[in-house]
C-alpha cells in the first residue's frame, strides 16, 4: 500500500486560490514526494521564470461592454471545451493521493476541464477512461480526455500504448517530446508505479564515474526523432499535438509534418534550466504557424494568467502542479475546487475586462511589459 498522509476531510475555509492549496499541501506529504512535486532543474531560473513572465503584463479593460451571452466554451479538434483549461499530463498520480488519476479526471469531469493523462501515470489509462464515463453518467457532464504519450525503446510499445488509448475512447495523442534525458533521484514510494508500462522495458541509466554519462546510453538513443514523429503520425488519425515547443522554426516544421497542435512548454522548469518563459515563446510560435492550435503550460496559477495566455494566441491553457496540492490537500474535492477557482477567476477577469467570449480576448486587452511591444 502506498504510505500516504490523510488529506483533510474538507476544503479549509482560508483556501480561496490555488496559492493556497501550495500552501497548505506541504503539510499533507511526505518530504521526499513534496519535493518532486515542486522540483525544478538547475537553480530555478526556468521554472520562476514561467511566473514572472505573466507578471509582466498588465490587463487592459474596455467600458461598458455587452456581456450577454458570455461563454468561455470553445471548440477544438471537434470537441466542445466548457473552458480554455485542461490539466496538464502529471506522472504518478498516487504519490499525493490514494485515488491518484481517478480522482482527478473525476473532479476535471465534474467542472468540465479537459484532461491528459500521462503515460506515466499511476491508474491505468483503461481505469481512468472508465472513471470518465462513470463520471459523466453521474453527473450529465463531458470533458475531453487526451493521453499523452512518451514514446518506448521499443516502437511496438509505442504503438500499443497508442491502440490502447484509441479504443479506451482517448480524443488525442500528445507527444512529449523534451523530457527523453531528464535526471531523477525520485524513488516511487511502495504501490506505486507506472501502470501503463506493465511489462515493458524501460530506457534508464545509472552513469558511473570513468564510464557513459548520457552519450553512446541506451537512454540518448531512445529520444524522440523526426523520424518517430512521422512514424505517429503514420499509425493514428486521432488529433496528434506535440508538447514541449520552444523554437518557431521547429513549430513550423511540426506543421509541416502532419501535428495538429502544439504545446508551448519548457517542462515546468524541471528539465533544462536557461531556457525562456513559456510565456515569452508564445506569440512568435502563434505568428509562425498560422491556424495550427497552440496551447500554453507552464506557470499558470490564476484566473488572468489564462487571460494573459490567451491575449497572446494561446487556444487554452494547461494547469498542473496545483492540480496535485489540491489534490494532496483534500482529495476529490480540492482538486475539483481548485478547477472551479480557476474557471471563476477566467470568468471574472474576462467580465471585469469587457470580454464576453474567447474571441474577445486580443492583444489589445494587454499592456505589454516596458521595452516590449
């Protein structure tokens, strides 16, 4: 059984946004998982720039605007989004609570946010697909539900991975593409494991003093390539995005390969430290690949950063590591309370800004950061 501290038995009355729930899901962890959730590569750099960089625009409002008929449902990939929100792809779920991915794609169900699973996750992708529907037959909902995908040292796993997700009733595939040589001193605590990868063989390597470090592994060669991308594209018609874009040339590319969207990323800060805000990266990636979908991950924790994301091009946001305090604080219920926060902040921001849909939401509604237009 995992050893994990008992959540609380309800949401805290002094919880009111997702800062909050950081605050508080220290105390319902054990040191080492609390210290995976919140690692960061190098000193940080990446990762506090993601924040800040939200911070450095301002919103503008426009006056007495017409709000009737406000929505923030948007259409994608032939799906209805009740909000430009999904939770973003989070490895082992159960390290900060018992019910893991079950109860996160539950809670995403109940407020209508999208959900990725990834493929590290901790319940099975069958198991969560089966969570979803139970979900909305309880509750009369939908919410999109995508998986995401590492791909395997063996291309037969990969595809497995991928004819799983298809007849589980997954609307997408998202290729990770920037996490192939990420360094990890984590050890899963006992009952936990990567539910998906049963039986299958796994690129790891321990480097040794005077021996391989990266180059010449098992783990270098098992990063992904141009040529595993086509080869995706080649075996599923699901609407196939790749997450982890920081260069516009790259994005172009993509395009130009078959990839229906992407996702702006730099892992969170946990992969390469030095590399740019998400944020920052937006606008260009929008301007170099016209009406391919681009979504955004990386630092957002409130309500106006998703506005800010979506000034800038963004389709939709994705929202992770508070997703997991919440959950770690008081389970189910945070976690769909924290989704219900951020979908309250996006609709008060966009009200208070004269915004009634999506499409309101331009670069006119910001005030770009000084030396920057």
């Amino acid at each position: 059984m995992v050893d994990h501290l008992t959540p609380l038995a309800s949401i805290p009355p002094d919880v009111r946004t997702l800062a909050d729930y950081e605050r508080r899901a220290p105390a319902q962890l054990t040191a080492d998982v609390w210290a995976h959730i919140q690692d960061v590569a190098g000193t940080g750099l990446s990762a506090q720039d993601n924040r800040a960089a939200f911070d450095r625009w301002r919103l503008m409002p426009r006056a007495l605007a017409d709000l009737v008929g406000g929505t923030t449902a948007f259409d994608l990939f032939g799906e209805r989004h009740a909000a430009p929100v999904l939770v973003a792809p989070l490895a082992y779920g159960r390290i900060a609570h018992p019910e893991g991915e079950r109860a996160i794609i539950r809670a995403a169900t109940a407020i209508g946010i999208g959900y990725i699973l990834s493929t590290l996750s901790s319940v099975t992708l069958e198991e969560v697909a089966e969570a979803r529907r139970s979900a909305e037959a309880q509750l009369g909902g939908a919410a999109p539900l995508w998986f995401q995908l590492y791909l395997q040292p063996r291309r037969e796993d990969s595809l497995a991975l991928v004819r799983r997700a298809e007849a589980a009733g997954y609307h997408a595939i998202v290729l990770t593409i920037d996490a192939g040589v990420k360094p990890s001193g984590f050890i899963l605590p006992p009952g936990v494991e990567a539910a998906n990868l049963r039986d299958m063989p796994r690129a790891q390597h321990v480097a040794a003093a005077g021996g391989r470090i990266i180059f010449g592994t098992a783990l270098a060669d098992a990063v992904p390539s141009w040529d595993d991308l086509a080869w995706l594209r080649e075996v599923t018609q699901l609407p196939l995005l790749v997450k982890g874009m920081m260069a516009p040339g790259d994005a172009q590319r993509m395009v130009a390969a078959g990839v229906d969207g992407l996702i702006v990323s730099n892992h969170g800060g946990r992969v390469l430290d030095g590399l740019p805000a998400a944020l920052d990266q937006l606008r260009e990636i929008v301007a170099a690949v016209g009406d391919t979908p681009v979504l955004i991950d990386g630092g957002v924790r409130c309500g106006t950063d998703v506005v800010k994301a979506l000034c800038l091009g963004a389709h939709a946001v994705l929202v992770g590591r508070p997703v997991l305090h919440a959950l770690a604080v008081a389970g189910l219920p945070g976690a769909a309370h924290a989704l219900h926060l951020l979908r309250t902040e996006v609709e008060v921001a966009m009200a208070q800004l004269g915004c009634a849909t999506i499409a309101d939401l331009t670069l006119e509604r910001l005030v770009p950061p000084i030396g920057r237009t």
